[in-house]
C-alpha cells in the first residue's frame, strides 16, 4: 500500500473541501492532534479509520482500492 499516496489524497481532498483537521478530528471522535499525526504520517493509518475517512471526504471507493491493491 502507498500510503504516502493516500495521505497526499486526503490531505489534498480535505483542503478542497475546506475542511480542517478539527472537523475531520471532530467527525471521527479523536482530538485534532490526532488526526494530524494520522494525516501526516506518524501513526499508522488502519484500513477501518482510512475507510472512515474517505467517506467523510466523499472519496470513490474504486480509487482507494487501486491506491490500496496494488497492479501487477
């Protein structure tokens, strides 16, 4: 899993909603200190809380699987 792509999508994702990291922190019930090392890559990211987020950011399901499963 690339996981650096994915956060770069979250991230970019999030700005072009103009959501901040409190409100992704809030939505998800954690501080926003939280979120941030999550976003940023200080914590490992699990498959529950990357799929909580991406609904949050009304990301395509389909996209995230082909970040997530790699091609041979």
């Amino acid at each position: 899993m690339n996981t650096a792509k994915i956060l770069e999508k979250i991230k970019n994702r999030r700005q072009q909603l103009n959501y901040s990291q409190e409100y992704m922190a809030t939505t998800l019930q954690m501080n926003q200190g939280n979120y941030n090392k999550i976003e940023n890559g200080k914590v490992e990211l699990t498959a529950t809380m990357l799929f909580r987020i991406w609904i949050i950011l009304e990301l395509n399901a389909e996209e995230l699987l082909k970040e997530v499963i790699p091609r041979n």
